[in-house]
C-alpha cells in the first residue's frame, strides 16, 4: 500500500496506472490515497470491517439465526 501511494503522489503515475500494476482496483487504490492523505501512514494500516457496534434488532436476529442453525439445532447437539 505505501509503495502504490508512493507511486501516485511521489512519482505523479495515473491512479488507475498504478492499480492495474498492483492488481487491485481503482476504487481501492483511490481509497488507500484517501486515507493516506487523511491519516498518513497509520491509513495504511489493516482494518475491521466488522461493526463497532450492533443494534437491539442485530442481536436479535444474531440469536434467531443461532438458534435456527446446526450451531444452535438441539438435533445437532445430540439432543433427541
């Protein structure tokens, strides 16, 4: 990612130039450009893409779909 970023801002090579040399799209090249402009090199970083939080209705649908699934199915606990 530092050296994509190095390449468009240091060596002024077209977003989309560099992408297709890196094998990723132009939209996460400009992504990672974004945020490196934005954060610096702590922009470069690996993220989760998990959420920080869920709503009242996002955990109860995460226990019904426990519940429903062989995670949750007593038939697959060995419960009869």
């Amino acid at each position: 990612r530092a050296e994509m970023v190095r390449r468009v801002v240091q060596l002024h090579r077209p977003a989309a130039e560099v992408a297709a040399g890196f094998g990723i799209s132009v939209r996460s090249a400009r992504k990672w450009l974004a945020r490196f402009r934005a954060e610096g090199n702590a922009g470069l970083q690996n993220r989760s893409s998990r959420p920080t939080d869920f709503s009242d209705r996002d955990k109860d649908m995460d226990m019904f779909l426990y519940q429903t699934t062989q995670a949750g199915d007593p038939a697959h606990r060995g419960v009869q």
